[in-house]
C-alpha cells in the first residue's frame, strides 16, 4: 500500500500525523485511590485500526482512527464526505494529505458527478468551489502584500542612493556636518492594554449581532403566524 505523506500546522504527537484522530489529544491528569494518594497517569485516545475505503480515490486506506471519527462517518454518511467536509483544524497529516487529494481529483475531472458514487454527497462539489475561492483570496491576498514590500522595498533603495549622493556632495564640498542616515519608520506596536479592548469590543459587537438576528427570526415567525390565521 502506498505511503501516504504527513504534514501538520502545529507540534502533534507522531501517532496523531499517521490518522484520523479528531483533535483528540493525550490527557494527563491523577489517579486518586481510596486512601486520597495521587499517582500521575494519562489517558489515551480510543483508537482502533481500521481499512476504510474512498469511493473518490478508489482505494482502501488502512490507518490508526478513533471511535469518535466512525461516528462522524456514520453521521456525514461516507468516509469521502468527512475528510472532504470536515474543518482543516480536525484533520492532521494523513487526513489533510486525503483532503487535497481528493479535492484535486474533482478539480481535474469536472466530468464526475454525485450520480458516479454511492455515498458522495452534491455537498463535496459546493465545498470545492467554497475552498478554491477562499483559496485565491488567500492568494491575492498575498501578492498584494508582495507587491507593497516589493515598493517600500525599492524606495528604501532609492532613499539610500540618494543620501549616498549627498554624502559624496558633502565631502568633496569639504562640510564638517553629514547629512544623517534616512531611518525606517517602524509600525507602532499595540500595547496589551489596547489589544484586550479591540478583543472586547469584537466580543460586545458578536453578541449584539447574535441578539438582533434572533430578535428578526422570531419577528418574521410572529409574521407568518399571524399570516397564517388569518388566511384560514
């Protein structure tokens, strides 16, 4: 069977690279007796060894899973629809290896269609498209990052000829003063203090949104009621 290839965004346990695991993370903890003595120990995540097969690679994946992940299969109704739909931050190594793979065979083959499988849901195309629009944001994101480096970059270069063409101009003019070195305005940092605020404000605001909408959903259900009797 092919070795597949691991990757993570963060420090994970080796094991948690090689399958599904859901963020399940190793516990630590005590375990107390009758008599109240403390002994260290921890507690493993329930996983099992498992052949899962993809409908969309076709071809079985043996790998370390936990329960919690049948489960999710089970409830998304097919092991393509959970790596596919599932967020990034709950697949780690083999998982996100399977996610792009299959991503990029839909994206090669437009011809496939949800009627090709048996338990591929119309939601992985919808997803697909969701993810490559987020993906060229991200990336004109950064080019437009690149390009504003790109510019202070060359006027850095181009103030610095220009002081050394003063510096030449004084010296042969023979002045005891130079004129000074251009210094890069540095970006002012953000104090604790001021980062804390913005963070409240964020959280005051979410929670203002949240009220408003529900105050709309039950408006617009009082309206439908009353529509409702008295059409009837």
């Amino acid at each position: 069977m092919e070795r597949l290839a691991t990757f993570s965004r963060g420090n994970k346990a080796k094991r948690m690279l090689r399958g599904l695991y859901h963020g399940k993370l190793i516990k630590y903890g005590n375990q107390i007796s009758h008599s109240d003595r403390k002994t260290r120990r921890r507690w493993l995540p329930n996983a099992v060894t498992k052949e899962l097969y993809s409908e969309i690679l076709d071809e079985r994946i043996r790998m370390r899973v936990v329960t919690n992940v049948l489960r999710s299969i089970d409830k998304f109704m097919g092991f393509d629809n959970y790596i596919i739909m599932t967020h990034p931050r709950y697949l780690e190594g083999v998982g996100m290896s399977l996610k792009m793979r299959m991503l990029d065979k839909l994206r090669s083959e437009p011809e496939l269609k949800p009627d090709d499988f048996l338990n591929v849901s119309p939601e992985c195309w919808e997803y697909l498209k969701e993810f490559d629009h987020k993906q060229a944001q991200l990336e004109a994101k950064a080019e437009e990052k690149r390009l504003k480096q790109q510019e202070k970059q060359l006027e850095r270069e181009q103030q610095m000829a220009q002081w050394r063409e003063e510096i030449a101009q004084a010296m042969e003019s023979g002045e005891e003063e130079l004129p000074p070195r251009p210094v890069e305005k540095k970006k002012k940092r953000k104090t604790a203090k001021e980062i804390h605020i913005e963070k409240r404000l964020a959280a005051r605001e979410r929670r203002q949104n949240r009220k408003d909408n529900v105050t709309r959903i039950m408006a617009e259900k009082h309206q439908l009621k009353h529509q409702g009797a008295a059409s009837s």
